[in-house]
C-alpha cells in the first residue's frame, strides 16, 4: 500500500489534500508544513511518493527536491500554479528528478480543490510506481549547458527542404528525458524534429526556451505556422494539438485545437498520422518515450507495419513505462532503447 507525504505551507490546503488521498484508499498519508519539515519526515516515514509545493518558508519546495533527489530518492509531484515564473521553475524541478506536476488551485482552496482531485490522485498513483533519478550535480548542469551553447555551431536559416522528419512523443517524465537526448543531436542534423510532449500551454513557451539554451540545435515551440527546416526542433502548444501539413509545396508544423475525442494534449497519435498524411513512411522515423497511457502507440505502430522506423525508450531509463511499453506489445517498435542511446541511433538514420 502506498505511503504519501504532503508538503505544502497552507493548512487549508494539507487538510483537504490529506481528505483527498485518503478517501482515494492512501494506505497512509502524513503532512509536513515547509521543506524543512519534510526532510525529516522523509527520514522518519520513508514515503514512497511526495506532493511536494514550490513557494514555501524556511525551505523552499526546489531547494527540498535537490536534498530529497540527492540524498534519498523517491518519487516526487510538484504542486505549482500555471504561470509563466511557476512554469520555469516547475521545469527546473523536472530537471531535477521531480516525476510530474499538478496545478495548484486558484482562488478559494475549499472550492476549487475538486477541480484537480481526479487529476493529482491519478498522477500521484502513476508517480508512485516511477524510478526515482538522483539529481544531477550543479557543476554538471553548468558545464552541460555552457557546451552546449558555446561549443557547437548553430545553424543559421536554410533554404534546403527537409527530406523527412523526426517525431517524438513523451509525457511523464518527459521535460528531463529531453533534455538527457536534444543537447546531444548535432546542429547540422539534417531532418527537423517535432514534439508532442503532454504539457499545458503555460509551459510549453518557457520549455521551449529552456531547451533552446541547451542544444545547439534551434528549439521553438510551434505556434503559427511555419516551414519545417534541418536544425530545428519544434514543441508542441501545449493544450492544442501539433500538426504537420503540406502548403503551396512545402511542409510546415502549426498548431491547431486539441481534438476533444483523444485524451492527451498535444496529441502524440494526431501528430504522427498528419506527418503519415504528407511524408512516405520512410521519410519518418518516430520516437516514443516515457509516459503514461498509451498515446501514439497505436500511430507508431501502423507507421512501422507502413515501413517507417521506431524507436521506444527501453523500460530501464524510462520514467514511466506506459507509453513506449505498449508501442512494444503492439509490435510496433523497430528498435528498443535506452534514452541515452537514442542520439547516436537517431543520427545515424537520418544523416
């Protein structure tokens, strides 16, 4: 049975949130009142998951998750408000190790807490069976991105049409598995690389951003309308759909509405049958990473029975095991690998 530890400086909000988890069959939920107070319940209860919020006294939620990821590994689900500052910072606590994120209600707790009730309890229980990730050393995330920004050449805009296209679907666990594979794609790859990373549209700009310090390719997040072209990467609008079309002759990647009978947003599935719409199956090579559900197997699968390629994250380094686990059992997946070793794979089919 699984054990949770809130943290959150509001009494309010620790009384309803404890209410909520333990009517969702909890087996045991304690509360801690800032990151101080967690770290000794962490030692002392030994939780399997924490909620864990950002804005607190004494201890800040991001300062708790480096010493909890640090020193003693375990699942751990940011609460944060759905702002452009929040956004940043919920991404950082990705980066950290933090599985996933639940928006926190605005206004009157008492009233707006069921808003989010179906959505942290599933999360929380997903996160629960997740692999913990030691968080990575300051000096190394310095270093990383300083070659990554400084060291390799960026590309400048070509003219030169893209022969073909990367996909790539992830969600849970996603923003830190990404960042783990595009910093290592050269700036010359030659094919363009779409993302539907599962995100509100509050954080998609500010990831986007983010990812672009990292890599030597261009990283924006695809809003408008624009031509797909070599060196770039583009994200998804979170809370839409991502879509690639073909216009006066060329191929380009926008955003359109979500499309309210597919559960997930942006839609991995969406994304690979538009690309199926424009492209041969063998000018695409799509990727599925971490996740829960299963968004995009069944699109990845007929894009491999069609001829393309696949790649699935293996079980051993995926966050979640959802999503890459059933484009497996479909038999869709032309390769299975570990998140690291997907760059070279995925420069060695396209270049």
């Amino acid at each position: 049975m699984t054990k949770l530890l809130i943290v959150d400086d509001s009494a309010l909000m620790r009384k309803h949130l404890r209410m909520i988890f333990e009517e969702s069959g909890f087996a045991e939920v304690r509360t801690a009142r800032n990151g101080r107070d967690a770290l000794e319940q962490v030692a002392l209860f030994d939780p399997d998951v924490v909620t864990l919020d950002i804005n607190m006294p004494e201890m800040d939620g991001l300062t708790c998750l480096g010493e909890i990821m640090a020193e003693a590994p375990r699942p751990v689900v940011m609460v944060s408000s759905l702002t452009s500052e929040s956004a940043s910072v919920t991404l950082e606590a990705m980066q950290l190790g933090a599985v996933d994120y639940v928006e926190k209600p605005g206004g009157t707790v008492s009233l707006n807490i069921a808003t989010i009730r179906a959505e942290m309890v599933e999360k929380v229980r997903i996160a629960a069976g997740a692999k913990p990730r030691r968080a990575r050393g300051l000096l190394d995330r310095v270093r990383r991105t300083r070659q990554a920004v400084s060291s390799p050449p960026r590309r400048t805009a070509s003219s030169r049409r893209p022969e073909g296209c990367i996909l790539i679907g992830v969600s849970t666990g996603g923003p830190r598995t990404l960042e783990d594979i595009l910093p290592e794609l050269p700036a010359d790859l030659p094919w363009p690389v779409v993302i539907a990373q599962h995100m509100p549209g509050s954080f998609t700009g500010a990831f986007a951003q983010r990812l672009d310090r990292l890599c030597a390719l261009t990283v924006q997040e695809a809003t408008v309308p624009v031509p797909l072209a070599p060196g770039h990467v583009y994200i998804g609008r979170g809370d839409a759909d991502v879509v690639i079309e073909r216009r006066l002759g060329r191929l380009v990647v926008g955003s359109v509405p979500s499309d309210p009978a597919l559960r997930w947003h942006p839609s991995v599935d969406r994304l690979v049958r538009s690309a199926r719409a424009v492209l041969p199956p063998e000018a695409l090579v799509a990727v599925e990473l971490t996740g829960m559900g299963d968004d995009g197997a069944a699109a990845m699968a007929e894009l491999r029975a069609a001829g393309g390629r696949t790649i699935a994250e293996s079980e051993a380094s995926a966050v979640v095991f959802g999503m890459p686990g059933e484009l497996i059992r479909r038999g869709g997946a032309t390769l299975t690998l570990a998140a690291r070793s997907i760059p070279t794979q995925l420069v060695g089919w396209v270049s």
